[in-house]
C-alpha cells in the first residue's frame, strides 16, 4: 500500500515538476525541481552547515532550510518532503510543527538536518496539503 502511495507521489512528481536553477552565496549551482499544490509557494530554498546534536555533534552537517508561504484564503498545514536524489537521502515533515496551522498570506521556515557534508547539485521538494 505504501509503494503504490510512493509510485503515484513519483509521477506526479514527474509529470507537475518545475526546475529553477539557484545560485548560493559561495556561487554553487544547485537545481531544485518542486511539486507544489494549489495555495501554496515555496519562497526559499537555502542550505547551510551546522552541527547537529545528534547527527554530527562536531562536524557542521547539511541542513535545508524551506520557506513555504499559503497564498490561499484558508489556513492550511503541509507535509514537506525533501529529497537529495544523487545522495539517495531525504527527510521531511510537517509545516508548521506545532501550534495553529498556517493562516492565508502567512510564512514558515522550518530546517531540515542531512548527514552530508557538501553541498548537493539537485534538490526535490514535494509539498501536500493535509486535509
């Protein structure tokens, strides 16, 4: 039931994707596709190093940082996938975590820690809008 879940997330992925290249402060060119739905616009995708306490307690680790904005009348919250596909990692969530959800025209930030070291060439963002 999961894999045909994670089949039809994929090709809608696939199929509604629209890649932007940005460019990062250290001039890293990175593509990120999205697959978004109605009411909602992600207005930024960054990545720093920090340490992590459980991940990396000394090392600064990969951390995305997603911006996710609900351009909709109706308070909304949204599960966020983050996927590395050359790293073959992801992580993800719920935005916001906690508290009320998201009211029209409002913004959150939320970051999302990876065990990676450098910065990745590609990033897919996948958000679905929890009913």
């Amino acid at each position: 039931m999961i894999r045909n879940k994670i089949g039809v997330v994929l090709l809608a992925l696939a199929m509604t994707a629209i890649l932007i290249t940005p460019v990062l402060a250290d001039g890293h060119k990175m593509d990120v596709t999205y697959k978004l739905p109605s009411g909602v616009e992600v207005t930024a995708v960054d990545t720093e190093f920090a340490t992590h306490g459980i991940l990396s307690p000394e090392k600064p680790c990969l951390h995305v940082v997603l911006t996710l904005k609900n351009t909709s009348q109706e308070e909304g919250r949204y599960q966020v996938y983050i996927i590395l596909p050359e790293e073959n990692k992801s992580a993800g969530g719920v935005m916001p975590r906690t508290g009320d959800p998201l009211a029209g025209g409002a913004e959150v930030s939320e970051k999302y820690p990876f065990q990676l070291y450098e910065a990745p060439k590609q990033i897919t963002v996948m958000v679905d809008k929890i009913k």
